[in-house]
C-alpha cells in the first residue's frame, strides 16, 4: 500500500501538470475580442476550436457598451497589445482602428469574395453577416407602412418611439450617416427635437426590441438580429428596412488582426475561417439570421434571409462614414 505521502506528492504533481496545462493553453491561445453577441459568436469560435485545433480565448463587451469598449480597450493596449483578432459587430470602430494604426493589413481568400463596399480596400478590416436596420413596429398599435412610421414621427409626444442610446453599436454607426446626410447643425437640430418630445433612449437594439414586443412603444429602431429575436417569441412585431439617401444601412460584422500580434499565422487562419462561406451561411441559419455579403449557396439560405439579400445589396458603403462617426461621437459625448 502506497504511504500518504506517496499519494500526496502524486496529487501535488498532478496538480502541477495540470496548472502548466492550463497556463500553456492561455499563453498558446489565440485571444479574440468580440463584440458580436456571444450567444452566436460562442458557437462559431468553438467550431474554428475543433476544426483547427487552435485554442481561442474570447473577450465579450456589455451590450450597452458593446463595440465601443473593446475599440477603446485596444487603443489603450497599442503599445503593448493584448488582443490578436477582433471581431466587432459593426465598422466604423473597426475604421478608428485602422486610422489610428492599430490594425494589420490581411487580404486572404477570404477578402476577394467580399464586395468592395464591405472591406478596406488596404485589407486592414473585412467585413462579413450583415445585419439591416430596421424600423420594429407592433402590429397591434399601429399600421406597419412607410406612410404611418413617417405620421408617427410628427406627433407632440414622441414616448412611443424608441431608439438605443446613440453613442454605442450600431446607432452609432446609424446616427453617423445622419450626421453626414443632414449636416452637423441638422443632425443636432434632429437629437435635441426627439429628446424635447420625449422619445425613449434606452440601453440597447435588445430593450428597444422587448419594449415594442410589449406593446410599451409603438415603434423603435433595431438591427435585424433583434427583431428576429422577437419575432420567434411570438412578439406581434414586423419590420421595414430603414434607408437613408436611397441605400439601405447593412451593418456588417468586422475581422481585423491586431497589429503587433504574435500570433500572426493563428489570427490568419480565424480570419480565412470567418469570411469564409462556411461561416455565412452558420449565422445565416442561426437566429440572428445574419445576411451573407459574399456569395454562398442560397439554397441553404433560410427564406427570411434569401428575401434581405437585394436590400444588403443597396448598403451604403460605410467606409465613407469614419470622419462623421468621430465628429458626430464628439457632439453626443458632449450630451451626457
């Protein structure tokens, strides 16, 4: 019979062996700061896991910071950076990145079945699922058509309609284009008159989504995902695309590599994996329903998505939209 404190040196190197598993594991890893929701993203990192053997460490954001945190979380780590790829869920972020030479230039097989509308022509960023944004109505307080959303706008009190606060995500990236298509001085003359006639600003795309599928507000502005989301529930919502100068506004999830990375062939290899058409039609197919900007099979597609397809085609091209979102920023900031 082995003596205890045979046993307990065996449990002790176990134990050992088992830290510097681990402790290998997260210095091996690939680390990715993702500001998609995790709820989808989790999925497609583990599936990148097992197809490549690559162990990935994620980095979520709050849904209310959600994007905006993570931009600024790698501006702060430049010089000693922390973060190999990011995944963010829209562009303009991605954009300050690359301004401020945080990113590193990539164009894989990936980049070239991408519209040029949808990507750094530098290759810095590539984007991929988008997501429209959408007017949500409930169907039970009022008429779901362009002519009733525009009589809503109108009246004195605006507390039927509800928009998420605008310096995060996608109403950022949102509220930019208006900065750029009204003009400054239009586009603060447009947030002071809401504000006055009391429309809800509220935490994220995901409570404005909940507040009209309560029947709490009328109408609301969110992103596909999260209409989808409510839809499934049972929610009595439908959805007109939203455009702006004559393009729809397709948000398109982002990938760059952060520059200074380590892990330079790794991060490669998660961005070949999520621009692929693989990865497009698995968000296509799952709830959010994300719409592919690549070709894919479209047979594959849910019919949901297949009808999305022609509005993500008329997406503005947001790349143009990088100097309005840090001047239009400046003013909301100044709001608070």
């Amino acid at each position: 019979m082995r003596s205890p404190a045979l046993l307990l040196a065996a449990l002790a190197a176990l134990l050992c062996l088992a830290w510097l598993s681990i402790a290998r594991r997260s210095r091996d890893a690939l680390v990715v700061y993702c500001a998609h929701d995790l709820v989808f993203a989790q999925d497609i990192l583990d599936g990148f896991e097992r197809e490549t053997g690559i162990p990935v460490v994620v980095v979520g954001d709050t849904e209310a910071t959600k994007s905006l945190g993570l931009v600024q979380r790698i501006l702060r780590e430049q010089r000693h950076p922390q973060c190999d790829v990011f995944w963010n869920n829209q562009t303009l972020g991605t954009m300050q990145l690359a301004e401020a030479g945080a990113l590193e230039s990539y164009r894989g097989p990936g980049f070239d079945r991408i519209p040029d509308q949808y990507k750094d022509p530098d290759g810095l960023w590539t984007g991929f699922a988008g997501r429209l944004r959408v007017w949500i109505v409930n169907q039970q307080q009022m008429e779901v058509s362009p002519a009733a959303i525009e009589q809503a706008l109108q009246a004195d009190d605006l507390s039927g309609f509800c928009l998420a606060q605008p310096i995060y995500g996608t109403t950022l990236s949102h509220c930019s284009v208006l900065w750029n298509d009204l003009g400054p001085e239009g586009f603060e003359q447009w947030y002071l008159d809401l504000q006055s006639r009391h429309a809800r600003f509220v935490p994220g795309n995901a409570t404005v989504k909940n507040l009209v599928a309560a029947g709490v507000c009328n109408f609301g502005w969110t992103d596909t995902d999260d209409f989808f989301v409510g839809l499934d529930a049972g929610a009595p919502v439908a959805m007109l695309p939203i455009e702006v100068a004559d393009h729809t506004l397709c948000l398109p999830n982002s990938v760059a590599i952060v520059n200074g990375t380590s892990r330079r062939v790794e991060a490669e290899r998660l961005v070949d994996y999520l621009l692929s058409e693989q990865v497009e039609l698995r968000l296509a197919q799952s709830e959010s329903r994300q719409i592919p900007l690549g070709p894919v099979d479209e047979s594959q597609l849910p019919d949901q998505v297949r009808e999305l397809l022609p509005f993500a085609e008329r997406g503005i091209d947001i790349g143009h939209y990088s100097a309005a979102r840090q001047a239009c920023l400046g003013w909301l900031l100044e709001q608070e």
